[in-house]
C-alpha cells in the first residue's frame, strides 16, 4: 500500500480571502517557517513526498528549493497562488526546471480549481493532481468523478483522497477539525480499499497563524501543534505502508496498467 504525502508550497495569501492583507515578504516568510519543520520531521522519519510549488515562491527561495530536490518530488502549483493563465502551466514548469535541473511532470492548481487537462498535456506535464472528487460547499462538487487514479488522454489524474464510502475527504481541513483518531481510520479504511491514499497540506499550517484573523476551522492545530499530528500519523502509517513521491506512484501504475 502507498502514501502519496504532498505539500501545496505558496505564498500565504488565505488571510487575503478573509480581508486581512499579508505583505510579500511575510507571505514567503510564513511557508518558509512551516517548510522548515517539515522537512525536519520528514528527515527524522526518512519519508519521500511531492512539494507542489508556486513558481513565485521557488524563485525567492531557489537553494532551498533545489535542496529540498535531491530528496523528494518538486511539482508545479501554478505561477502565482492568486491568479491563473494558461501560460503559467508552461511558465511555472520551465522556472522550476531551471531550478532545479530536473524534469517536472506535475501539476496541481491552486485550491484545486478546475483546469484543462488538454492543456496541461500540451504544456508538458505528465500527471494532474488538481481535483477532491467531493463535495465542498462553495468551492466544489466532484461527487460524480472517479475516486481514484483515472487517465484523460495522456495525463494521469490523481485525485485527492476521499473514504470509499461517503466521500469524505482526507485533506488538510479535515485534518485539522476531526478527532485525530477518526481521521487515521478514515485513512486506514481508503488504503485497504485503494491500496493508495494521497493527503495533502501547507507548510503554512505548521506556522502559528491565529494572528491573521482567519476562521478557527482554519487556524485550528497551526503550528507545532499541527506538527505533531503530522508526526502521530506518519508513524501511524509506516507500519502498514510505504510512503512515494507523486512521480514514483504514476511510473508504478503506468507500468502495471
């Protein structure tokens, strides 16, 4: 069984959303504080996982990022977190390339928006990670898509992990506001069925964050409090199965396809 665990690197604009304004250099500072404790407890525990990162951010911390390359996956999260074009498909996945002098072949879009997956083939990227196949008042309704990986043309589709049942979702949020107890045995429950699960988070939440006025359901377990609930489940799941990189699942599943 397989751990996709993946990272959204950005700039921290979610306070923006709530009327709050962040100024650039505190955005960058914020990710990067959380991104710190990240990879020393990922150190700590010799995992592999998938950072997918804003060009922008990559670009104001480019030895980091190339650091960072020579153990785990960088993939693209777009050009800027704010905003979108199609041009920064291509634009995010050639800034990061040059980085990090490795292919990129990647993709997931900020807040997991809809994006076309024809043009994330022509610009280059080899799978999409951009859809929680659930429903999230406001944001979303997948609950007609495929829960697990599903290719359309080229590009593989991983989606964002939900239980087999009811579609709940496993991702940051839930993470943060459901017993943690529940939530590991959501996990457990999808990985016998999918035999993967893939979870994601920020490294912004491993920052304490109630200072920039955002929801509690946000704020919630920010920091070193987040940390160790990300420590409880990882040794909660090294026993039972081995956490990948993004890329190494997709080379997998091409190959027994």
């Amino acid at each position: 069984m397989k751990v996709l665990l993946t990272f959204d690197l950005e700039e921290f604009d979610i306070p923006e959303e709530y009327g709050t304004t962040v100024e650039f250099d505190n955005k960058i500072k914020v990710s990067t504080d959380g991104l710190i404790k990240v990879i020393d407890l990922l150190i700590k525990h010799n995992i592999t996982c998938t950072f997918f990162t804003t060009a922008t951010y990559a670009l104001q911390k480019e030895e980091l990022i190339k650091a960072i390359s020579q153990k785990h996956e960088i993939a693209s999260h777009g050009f800027y977190h704010s905003s979108f074009n199609v041009s920064d498909l291509k634009n995010s996945k050639e800034a990061l390339e040059k980085i990090i002098d490795k292919p990129v072949t990647g993709f997931r879009m900020a807040r997991l928006a809809p994006v076309d997956d024809m043009e994330i083939e022509k610009a280059g990227y080899e799978y999409n990670s951009s859809m929680n196949p659930t429903y999230i008042p406001g944001r979303y309704n997948n609950l007609d898509k495929p829960r697990t990986a599903f290719y359309v043309g080229k590009v593989l589709n991983i989606p964002t992990s939900v239980s087999p049942a009811l579609r709940v979702p496993l991702f940051w949020l839930s993470f943060k506001n459901f017993p943690l107890w529940y939530f590991k045995s959501l996990v457990k429950k999808t990985l016998k069925r999918d035999k993967v699960v893939s979870l994601y988070f920020h490294p912004w939440e491993f920052t304490e964050i109630k200072q920039y006025g955002l929801p509690k359901y946000i704020s919630k377990h920010s920091g070193d409090k987040m940390l160790q609930r990300l420590e409880e489940t990882i040794l909660y799941l090294k026993p039972i199965a081995e956490f990948v990189t993004m890329n190494e699942y997709v080379t997998d599943f091409k190959n027994n396809k």
